[in-house]
C-alpha cells in the first residue's frame, strides 16, 4: 500500500505537525461543488483511505456542498484519530453550481463557525481560513470575527486565502496568520510572491489546484516526458515538483477515486533531482 513518507512533515502554527501532503475535499460534493456526490458510498470510502494511507491533514470548506463535504468527512472519520488536523474556511456563500461569493460580515462568518463545528462534529476547529477577503468589510472586521472565536477557545488557528502579499501583510497585523491558500501549482505561478513571502515567514502555504484539476495528469502534459524518464505518472512529478519548491508547502491534491488517492500519495516518495527541477521551472 502506498502511504506518506513519515519524515516530511510542516508544523501548522508551530503546534500541528502534519505530513506534507494532505488531502482537498472540494471533489467530494456533485458537479460545480454542489449537492450530493454521485456516490456517497464512495465518498465516504476514499476520505477513510487518505487516512489509512497516513493523510493527517484534511482540507475543506463550509461552502462545498455547501456543507456537503464537511458532512462526509465526519461521517467518514468520526471519532477522529487524535493526530488528524482538519482545516475547513468560510467567507463564500453559495447560489448554484460554480457560483461562488464573498461575504465577511462578522456575523455570518461567526455564524458559518459554528455550523462547521457542528456539522465536523467538533469542539475546536484546528485551523479555520478566511476563504475570501470581502472588500465590503473592513479586513480587521472579517478576521476580528475568527480572533473572537479562536479567544473562546472555538478555533485554535486562523488562516487566509487568495491574497496578495499586501494583503497577507495586512492581515498578520490583526492576528496571527499561521497559513495562506492561493492557487499554484507547475503551470500557473501567479502567486511566486506569496509563496516566497510565506516561505521567508515559515508560514504554511497551501496550493490548490495543486495539479490544475487534472491537467497536469494528462499523457500528453508539460511534464508526461519527464514523468516517464522517472517512472512516475505526471501527476505524481507535478505534486513532488511542488513538495521540493519549499518545506512550507502543504499540497492538498482531492480526488474522488481510491486509486488516484494512491497515486497522489506516492509524490511524497519521489526525489527530483536539480536536474529535473530546473526542466520543471522552465515550463512556466
């Protein structure tokens, strides 16, 4: 069975050691992130598989679903094994398929932390993460409502997501941001900044769509020529591209399929060489 090289591990905050690469659950819900899966049964089964093969952190959102996601991972999981850290977010609310909006009123989000609390079936929410800054709402405002919860012992870390690095700035000024989430990954670097900032900072940086939704995973990808000179499938040289970009990284790839979860989790056991990396780089 292939599982997570125990030795790479990234403490969230100082105080969560996880293994690098964990497990999104955006997949879980139907199409456009919305409703029932297609296969609950499924669902269920390959959430259980991540950590039976050594997953111990597990990403998702009130929004998925919406609720849908948080749903399946606790009827998966709970009671949860003890060194299992999930992160869920709230700040987007959902009106249908792909449709996605930010709302940072105070009270909504206090109102969204305490649902996921109930639904994950929680009595702290390990890391919870701003899922978009509202720009109707003072940022100290959206985050204060985290900093409110995580003082009544709700939460335990805050984090933020899609940000710039002003805006990352401007956030560990109210409280402390132990993690940030923007999409990055072989193709699409638009967020180098942010990465490098967080990387300087030893701040968790969470990439999602950590292979493009599977486009990296095509035969006919950028890297199918390197990943066939290694031994590996695309997917695997994309994710372990990102592993050796910086130890702060934490790639969350999701999938709805036992045995692409298998094929995700041997990235960990892949070593590029500089070789490798420096053909990677240049695919950009």
């Amino acid at each position: 069975m292939t599982t997570v090289a125990p030795a790479d591990t990234f403490s969230i905050g100082g105080d969560l050691p996880v293994h690098r690469l964990g497990y999104g659950a955006m997949q879980l819900p139907g199409p456009g992130v919305w409703g029932e899966p297609a296969d609950h049964a499924a669902a269920v089964r390959v959430v259980r598989a991540a950590v039976e093969q050594g997953v111990d952190f597990i990403d998702t959102a009130d929004s998925y679903g919406p609720v849908v996601s948080e749903r399946i991972i606790a009827e998966a999981l709970h009671p949860y094994p003890e060194q299992l850290v999930i992160g869920t977010k709230a700040g987007l609310v959902r009106t249908g398929p792909g449709e996605w909006h930010p709302v940072g009123r105070p009270a909504y989000l206090k109102q969204q932390v305490e649902l996921s609390l109930r639904t994950l079936r929680l009595e702290r929410i390990d890391l919870i993460q701003l899922h978009r800054i509202d720009g109707e709402v003072p940022l100290a405002d959206q985050l204060g409502a985290f900093k409110e919860l995580q003082e009544q012992g709700k939460v335990r870390h805050i984090g933020v997501s899609e940000v710039s690095v002003e805006e990352l700035k401007a956030a560990r000024e109210i409280v402390d941001v132990v993690s940030v989430q923007n999409l990055y990954n072989l193709t699409n670097r638009q967020s180098q900044d942010v990465l490098d900032y967080a990387t300087a900072e030893g701040i968790a940086f969470i990439p999602w769509f950590p292979i493009a939704t599977g486009d990296l995973a095509a035969p006919d990808s950028p890297v199918a020529d390197i990943a066939r000179e290694l031994g590996a499938t695309p997917s695997q040289v994309a994710l372990a591209w990102l592993l050796q970009k910086s130890p702060v990284v934490l790639p969350i790839p999701g999938t709805k399929s036992v045995e692409h979860l298998a094929e995700n989790l041997g990235a960990a056991r892949l070593a590029l060489s500089d070789e490798d990396m420096t053909r990677l780089d240049a695919l950009a």
